[in-house]
C-alpha cells in the first residue's frame, strides 16, 4: 500500500516536471515544428497515462477492498496475541482423555489454534514455579516448537503445583507486556490446567480485563481422575511406572479440579471455562475473535484509502483539465500563427 502510493506520488511530480519542461520549451522552439512535433507526441503519451490513473483512481474509491485480502492475514496476525499458561506437571501425564495423556492434548490444541489461527504468541509454563519461556513474538512457530517439545515434570509433584503463583505471574506480565504492545492488542489468555494447587484451597487471582481480550480456561483432566505414569530414560524398552505416594505407596491419582477452574472464570471479567471435551467450543470461540478482528484491520485500511485516494483524484483530475486546456490554448494560438 505505502510503496504503491509512493508510486503514485512519483509519477505525478514526474509529469508535473514534464509539463513545464514542455511548456518552456514551446516558448523558447515555437517555430521548430520538427522538435514542436515530437515533444507533441511525448505529451499525448503522458496524457493517456494520467487519463489512465485517473480511471484507476476513480475504481479504486468505487471498490475501496481491492487489495486487501492479500495482505489481511499479515494485519492480523499483528493484531491478534496469544498467551499460552501452560500447566506441565507430573499430572499432566496422566492418561485419562480418551487414552491419551493430558499434555499431548495440550498440544493438539495449541497446534490447532497456532497453524488455523496464527498470531503474535507467548508461552508460559508452570509448575512448581512459573517460567516465561516465549515472550511475544510474531514467530508463532517458536511458541509451537516449545509446545511440541513439552514433557511433564516429574521431580516437582511431591512440591506440588502452584497454579496460584503462576495466575499472578501471569497478572504481571501482561501488565508489562501491555504497555509495550500496539495499543489495539490485546492477548487471548488461555488456561491449560487440571486446577490442581499447593494448598487445599486455591488462591483466587483476577487479571486486569484492561490487559486481555479473553480469559479462556480449560479443564485438562476428567472427574474421575487417573494415574500419574512415567518412564525411564526415552523409553526404547516400553517400561513404564507409576507415581506412587511416598507415605502410603499407593499409586497418586490426579482429578480435575473443576469447582476452582470455573470459580475462577466466574470472578474474571470476559473468561470463560471449558471442559477438555469442548475444544470444538474453543476454536470457534477464537475463531469469532479472529474474524471480528478482521472486519476491524478491512475498516482500518478503508479509511485510510478513503482520505488518500480522493485527494490523488482531485489531483490528477486537475492535471488533466490543465493539459486539456493547455492543448485547446496551444492550437488556437498556433493556427492564428501569433
């Protein structure tokens, strides 16, 4: 858009030049009516080129889109932000979605949503403590690699998991990451988390709602709840064990902590909580998101043509008037040979 009009500018003050080149050198030639009939030639070439921009102008204020489509993905890929919480823990390795593990769930989700629906993204992930991992980047494939790569961590259960703390990193960091944002951004948050907490009881945290655009919570895990496995070195030998209470030495049965998660999209403004089944829900969630934020990068870019491009108009609608009448002036004078 910018280097067309650049463009456009060019070819005006090229031909502005040009018409006073070419009306000196009438008064300077007059009687050379070999030179007279060339440069005659070069101005009617000149002619049509600017009836030619003038038409183009004109259809681009009747069809104010063209042009916009191809570039849409980029406008909002720049409009829309990502920040992923992502619980990996030693529960998220248990194995109670429709057999697959917690974690790899995550990352189905995150594959879709990064590769359907890219967007500027961040990644934080918790544990015993939280860690920024990816800062907003317009390389979505970063956030998706560290996504891909993700295992949970075994070491830290018998510590438990501070999902509290990492609510309040969180909280942080989009209040630092806010001010250093284009101000029309505003991260989709999204929660990947069991709920489970150190202390019985879960700390609430409520984020600013000036910071975000969507609090989105997802309960990873069933109510029934399942065994935590895990696996020695990278499992070429297919033993796997099972996390055991070191007091009891029962097996450590992991639940989704439901009641908190939807306590705390209940207390957040614009949050919303989704069981794990739900996902379809989630897509189609960011999906409006995605394209109510499209319609406002199409009407953003409208109203930019629709200040330039009148202007360009008037300007070469009067460029054309004058080489019109500089014609009409030029044979009246020519043919009563003054």
């Amino acid at each position: 858009m910018r280097g067309a009009l650049l463009l456009l500018v060019g070819l005006f003050n090229f031909m502005l030049i040009m018409y006073i080149y070419l009306w000196f050198t009438r008064l300077a030639r007059l009687k050379t009516t070999r030179l007279w009939s060339n440069i005659n030639k070069v101005k009617i070439i000149i002619l049509l080129l600017v009836a030619f921009l003038w038409v183009v102008s004109i259809v681009i204020i009747l069809r104010p889109h063209l042009g916009v489509e191809q570039t849409l993905q980029g406008e909002l890929t720049a409009n829309v932000a990502y920040l992923f919480v992502v619980d990996n823990s030693a529960s998220m390795a248990a194995r109670d979605l429709a057999g697959q593990s917690r974690i790899k769930f995550v990352k189905g989700v995150t594959r879709r949503l990064l590769v359907n629906y890219p967007a500027y993204s961040s990644l934080i992930l918790f544990t015993e403590m939280p860690k920024l991992m990816v800062p907003f980047t317009f390389d979505d494939s970063t956030v998706l690699s560290f996504v891909e790569a993700l295992e949970p961590e075994y070491p830290t259960y018998a510590k438990g998991t501070d999902l509290t703390g990492a609510l309040k990193f969180a909280a942080k960091y989009l209040a630092v990451a806010s001010k250093k944002l284009h101000k029309e951004i505003r991260p989709i948050v999204f929660l990947f988390s069991d709920g489970e907490c150190v202390k019985a009881k879960c700390e609430m945290v409520r984020l600013n709602p000036r910071t975000y655009e969507q609090f989105i919570i997802i309960g990873v895990g069933t109510r029934e709840g399942a065994n935590i496995e895990f696996q020695v070195g990278d499992g070429a030998s297919g033993e796997k064990f099972l996390l055991r209470d070191p007091a009891s030495a029962k097996p450590v049965v992991t639940r989704l902590n439901e009641g908190f998660l939807r306590e705390l999209a209940a207390k957040n403004k614009d949050a919303k909580y989704f069981y794990w089944q739900n996902t379809d829900n989630v897509i189609a969630e960011v999906s409006t998101i995605y394209k109510a934020k499209a319609k406002k990068a199409i009407k953003n870019k409208l109203v930019v043509k629709r200040e330039l491009y009148p202007f360009l108009v008037v300007l070469f609608t009067i460029f054309f008037i004058l080489f019109i009448f500089d014609i009409l002036i030029y044979e009246f004078f020519y043919k009563i040979k003054i």
